[in-house]
C-alpha cells in the first residue's frame, strides 16, 4: 500500500457472505457468522492501521428480521458472547463503539450489552467502531423527521443540515468508502442518506475471508479515484476558466 496515498476518514461496510462462506464449508449458517465476527475485530485492527478513523458495519438490518427464527436467535445470542469475549481487547485496542439503529424493539439484555459496550469505550480516540443493529436507511430517515419536528424545527427551517445533524451519524463525517464483500451489488438500504458522494466498491471475497490484501485493494482503489462531490474535473474546471 502507497503510504502517500489518500485514506478515506471514514469507510461503511456490508458484511456479506458470512451464510454462503458456512455453506460452502458443509456448516451451519450460524458458524459463518461467528466467523465473520472473528473477521470483524481483525477488520477494525486492519482498518486503524492504515488511518482510517471511523468504521461503520452493517451488522443486522431491519429486514432480517424476516430470516428463520433459529437463525435470528443465533444472531442475538452471538452479540452477546461477542461482547462478552471481545469487548475488553476491543478497548484496549483504543476502539471507540458506538451502536445505530432501533434500540427500543431489541431484548433487554442486547441493550444493556450495547450500553455497555459504548460506555466501556467512550474515552478511547483511536478509531470510532459504529455497528448499525437493527438499522435500515429509509428508517433513518423517518426516524431524522420525526426528530427534527419534534424539537420545533418548520418545513422553512429543514434543510439537508439541519436534518443531517438528525440522522444516527449526524455528528460523523459522511463515510468517504462504501465496501460491499460478497460479490453482491448494491447497498441494501444502507446508509442512504450518508452515502449520497461516496465511493463504492464491490468485491467477490466473502466476508470471513476478508482481510489485508481485500482492505488493501479497497483503499488502492478509492486513492485512484477521482472525487468531484457533483462538480466538474479540475482539468475541465481549468480549461473553461481559461
């Protein structure tokens, strides 16, 4: 990896393939997914390493919900003895965790572990880990409104500032890389709102099989393109002022 390169500030991710990386191994879906929590942690390491200051995960969508039920009871119990096994390194590491998405439909004991888990690490700077748990794009959105108007804010006041500082990483910069492993794209309802300039990028590698050279080859492409935010090429930017 070119030290001198640009490294986006902040990357999101969908996590994907954890179920075909299992399948393809004769194993329970459920193994994927502790596989592909494995493979988180060593993400957040990876991704710190290279400068990235903030990382956000798509963890558990909105729509999952609609997955049979002993692999939804899987997940929920995987969060638990996730945070329970990895949260310490986690701090220790100097990762800050923060969680986004519909608290108030989750089981008790999830949003004790959550609070936990944000508690323990508050203080630390090295890079901020944002897990979206029972998060969906357009839910943020709504959930943006209804905020903004509750606090009094009129249609002549809504902008897309002030309705931004709204969203569940509304005191976040925009993420600057959008990864998709798996092979599947499309973004699935993520992030919509934060991932309008964005650069997306697709791979084929599953997710537990995610590590360095994938983070490597994500970052080599985001450095080689071209970032206009809407606007006009700098060299026709020149050619026209001329």
């Amino acid at each position: 990896m070119d030290r001198h390169a640009p490294v986006p500030r902040h990357v999101a991710v969908v996590m994907d393939g954890n179920g075909r990386w299992a399948r393809q191994r004769y194993m329970p879906r459920f193994f994927g997914h502790k596989a592909g929590v494995d493979a988180l942690v060593r993400a957040i390491d990876l991704f710190a390493d290279r400068g990235v200051e903030y990382l956000t995960v798509f963890a558990f969508s909105s729509e999952n919900w609609k997955r049979p039920a002993d692999e939804v009871s899987g997940l929920m119990g995987l969060v638990l003895v996730a945070v329970s096994k990895y949260l310490g390194r986690i701090a220790a590491k100097g990762v800050r965790i923060r969680i986004i998405g519909d608290r108030d439909t989750m089981a008790e004991r999830l949003q004790e572990a959550w609070s936990l888990a944000e508690r323990s690490t508050a203080h630390n700077t090295r890079i901020t880990l944002t897990v979206a748990f029972n998060y969906g794009g357009r839910w943020d959105v709504v959930q943006a409104c209804r905020r903004a108007l509750a606090d009094g804010i009129d249609a002549e006041g809504l902008d897309e500032h002030a309705l931004g500082r709204y969203t569940m990483l509304g005191d976040l910069p925009d993420p600057d890389l959008f990864i998709r492993t798996g092979g599947e794209m499309r973004i699935s309802n993520f992030l919509l709102w934060q991932v309008a300039y964005a650069e997306l990028y697709f791979t084929e590698t599953l997710w537990p099989d995610f590590g360095a050279p994938d983070i490597d080859a994500a970052l080599a492409a985001y450095a080689g393109r071209d970032r206009r935010f809407g606007g006009i090429p700098p060299m026709l930017a020149a050619t026209s002022s001329g």
